[in-house]
C-alpha cells in the first residue's frame, strides 16, 4: 500500500519535472526519442506492399509525425516510381561512402522523406562487414525520425528476415486470395521460428471487397497462426479494393493525396490512427534494429 502510494508521487514529480523542463526550454531531452521501426512485408509479391508503405507515411506525416521511408525492395513498382521521383543517390553510393546516408534522403512534396534502394544492396549478405558497418553508422542519422518504414521485398529471403527481425512491428499483408493467405502464413512461420524477442506482428488485408471479407480472412491467419505456430498476430484492419489505386499508380501520384476521400484513403487513414495508438512494446527500439542489421547471420 505504502509503497503503491510512493511510487505514483515519484511518477507525478518525474513528470512535473519533465514539465517544467519543456516549459523551460531546456535542451537536454526530456524523454528519450527512438523511431518506431515498422516493416512492411508479405509472402506473394504483389499484394500492395509498397502503395500501403507510402500512402502510410504519408498519413502520419499528415498528423505531423516525421516519417523515412526506406526502399528495400528492388521490384519494378518501387517506392520512387510511385512518387514520380528519380533520385541521383542511393544506398549503394552509401555503401561505397560516396555519400552519406543525410545526404541521399530526398525531401518529397508528401511531407515524407524516402532513401531509395540500390541494386548492389540487393543482399546485404553480399555486403563485407566494413560496408555493414557504414551502413549502420548511417541508419544513426534517422535517430530524429517518429517512424521508418520499411517496404521489404516480398518472401522470406534472410535479407528480409534481417530487417524484419529487428522491427518494432512487423506488418504483414495479405489480399483474399488463398495463395496470398498461404504465404502470408508462411512468412509468419518464419519470423516466429528465426526469432525470438522479434517483432509484434501484425496483418492488414488488402483489396477486400467487404468488410465482412477482411474480417474472414484476417481471422482464418490469426487461427492459424495461433494454433500450429502459437503466436498472436494482430489484426489491424484491411483496405478496400479502390480503382484509385491502380489510377494513381499510373499518375504516380499518392492516392492518400490525389484521392483522400476514396475508400482506399479512408482505409489508411483507419490503419494509421490503429498503428498509432497501439501500445508497442519497445523490445530494444532502434539499438535492437541497428544490432540486428549490422549481425544478421547471413
Ligand atoms: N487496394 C487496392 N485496390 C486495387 N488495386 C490495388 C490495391 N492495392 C494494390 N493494388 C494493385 O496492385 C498493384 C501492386 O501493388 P504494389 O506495387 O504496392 O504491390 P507490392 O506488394 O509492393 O508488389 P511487389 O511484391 O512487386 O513489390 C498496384 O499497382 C495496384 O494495381
Ligand atoms: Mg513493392
């Protein structure tokens, strides 16, 4: 009893002091600030991962989060291709220390910023561990993000288990489709038996037809899940199948923004404000990714 009390007054003066430091404007930081690392990944290629990563980013960046999407995925429809955007730098221009990371990040018209992928990134196996090592120094930069995303390549290569392993939230997307769901299983297998202490995982199904829809299939995945591998996925929401979609893919312009009332929009919207007030569970923040990067066993 004595000791409940003592430990609310201890939590009320640490945050008056925390208070009265912000009011004071003082510089040193009044409560420590990690990017929330989420990764965006499915088994079957195709199934929206990229469009889900920017129109996202683009959501939170709208409520006035600091966003990084990170392009680590070398298929045709590429984070920048979606945005119209060809950047002159890359991560491979990192790797070689042409440049440094803070100095590929491309500022977009979105409010978000991007770092485009490079082909000689394609493996992170491929990287010796001096390149490693640049680019984890370089990862350090983005300490000042509220959220990088991550738009993995689709399966279960180890250079997409790395960055999964080391995420906050593991985001895993699935469309009805039976192949879809199957892979989306199999890439939950994976980082459940890769990892332990890994990411909270959590699915979004793409392209429904109806709400009832997404909740089946989000249901049949938990199941499954829970019953042969005995890990809780969690269902954050889905997104309607939109011809805005595919319009602003053509248009290379976001529908989030392009087409803000479209059901499409309002379905990130719905799953940005889900994602944000989920409690994470901080399993080692961005120090744990970083580790997780510059280990990967490849
Ligand atoms: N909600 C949706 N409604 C309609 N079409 C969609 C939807 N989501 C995705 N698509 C279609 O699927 C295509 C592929 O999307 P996207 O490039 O985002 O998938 P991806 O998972 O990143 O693919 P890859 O595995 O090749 O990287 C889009 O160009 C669009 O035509
Ligand atoms: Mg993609």
């Amino acid at each position: 009893m004595n000791l409940d009390y003592n430990t609310v007054r201890k939590d009320q003066a640490e945050r008056l002091r925390l208070i009265m430091q912000e009011k004071n404007g003082q510089s040193e930081p009044a409560y420590r600030h990690e990017p929330r690392i989420m990764t965006i990944s499915s088994g079957k290629g195709g199934v929206g991962k990229t469009n889900i990563a920017i129109n996202l980013a683009i959501a939170f960046a709208e409520v006035g989060k600091k966003v990084v999407v990170m392009d680590a995925d070398l298929g045709l429809a590429n984070v920048n291709v979606i945005l119209g955007i060809i950047p002159k730098y890359n991560l491979y221009h990192v790797i070689k220390k042409q440049k440094k990371l803070r100095e590929i990040i491309v500022d977009t018209q979105y409010g978000i910023q991007i770092i485009a992928g490079a082909s000689g990134f394609s493996q992170l196996a491929n990287l010796n561990e001096e390149e490693r090592a640049v680019f984890v120094e370089g990862l350090k930069d983005l300490s000042y993000a509220d959220y990088i995303i991550i738009d993995t390549a689709a399966g279960v290569s180890q250079n997409v288990l790395t960055f999964l392993k080391g995420a906050d939230d593991a985001i895993i997307i699935t469309t009805p489709e039976p192949t879809a769901i199957t892979d989306a299983y199999g890439i939950i297998k994976s980082i459940t038996t890769e990892s332990n202490n890994g990411p909270s995982i959590k699915l979004v199904v793409n392209r429904v037809r109806t709400v009832m829809e997404g909740k089946k299939v989000a249901e049949r995945v938990i199941n499954i899940a829970g019953q042969f591998l005995n890990v809780k996925v969690n269902n954050i929401g889905f997104i309607f199948e939109d011809s805005v979609v595919q319009r602003a893919v053509i248009k290379q312009d976001p529908f989030y923004r392009s087409a803000p009332n479209s059901k499409a929009a309002q379905s990130i919207k719905h799953l940005m404000t889900r994602l944000a007030n989920v409690e994470y569970a901080e399993s080692g923040g961005f120090g744990k990714f970083l580790r997780s990067v510059f280990r990967g066993k490849f």
